[in-house]
C-alpha cells in the first residue's frame, strides 16, 4: 500500500513523513538504489526530502495568496527535517517565507572530520567554535 494509505494520524509530521516516503518510492524507481543491502542511496533520500519540501512549501504560498496581506508571511512554515535509513542522514534548515529566519540547526564540522556528525539545534556545550549555523534553506546530506 501507498505511503498515504497507511497514515492513521492527522499529525503534519505523520503527513510529511508519508509525503517523504512517497518521494523516495518516486526517486528509487528512477536511479538506482546502491548495491549493498538495496539501500538508497544519498541522491535519492536528498532528492526525495527537497521533493517534500518543494510540495509543502507550494501549499504553503497557496495560503497566502488567500491572505489579505501576503506580504507578512502568516502562514509561513518552518521545515526543518531529518530523516535517515540507518546509512545516510538528510536534515533541512527551512523556512517559506522569504524574511523570516527559520529556527537554528548547527553541524559540528570539528566531529565531522573524525567521522562523527553531530547536528543540533544549538551548540550542545559552551565553546562556540566548531559548531557551524546551516543557512536558511539549507539541505546538509551525510
């Protein structure tokens, strides 16, 4: 059965994760998946989550063009995701509207190098260096 067809919630997480879903089914159809274990492959996760986000944010400028005053972004919406198959991780740092910041997502390019990643929505200890801010509508695809 479809993604969509096994939703039992009404949450938006619920929705967008099928949403996802239904975008990666798409993308593997397409490019093959990687040899080992038939994972996807990290094009095909990106791929699929910068799908999902091109829908929601479409639904999204739908709305405010209903509003009376579009230019304030009432009904702008945060995406910031992460998803993961237990090989490639895909986050998001979005946000609809264009003059507004969308809440803070930080890699720490210090772990990177040691092959650890580690994402936050703020920097976890004191120091500051090495955490670096993802930039408004920014994918970091690991």
């Amino acid at each position: 059965p479809s993604a969509l067809a096994q939703v039992r919630g009404d949450t938006d997480s619920e929705l967008a994760g099928a949403l996802f879903i239904t975008h990666l089914e798409a993308q593997s159809q397409h490019r093959l998946k990687t040899p080992r274990e038939g994972r996807y492959s990290p094009e095909n996760v990106g791929a699929a989550l910068a799908a999902t986000i091109h829908d929601l944010a479409a639904l999204d400028d739908l709305i405010a063009i209903l509003e009376v005053d579009s230019s304030t972004c009432k009904a702008g919406s945060s995406l910031n995701f992460a998803v993961s198959d237990g090989f490639t991780l895909a986050v998001t740092r979005y946000r609809s509207c264009s003059t507004q910041a969308p809440p803070s997502l930080y890699v720490h390019s210090a772990a990177a190098t040691r092959g650890v990643l580690q994402i936050a929505s703020e920097p976890w200890d004191r120091r500051s260096d090495g955490w670096d801010l993802l930039t408004k509508d920014e994918m970091l695809v690991a």
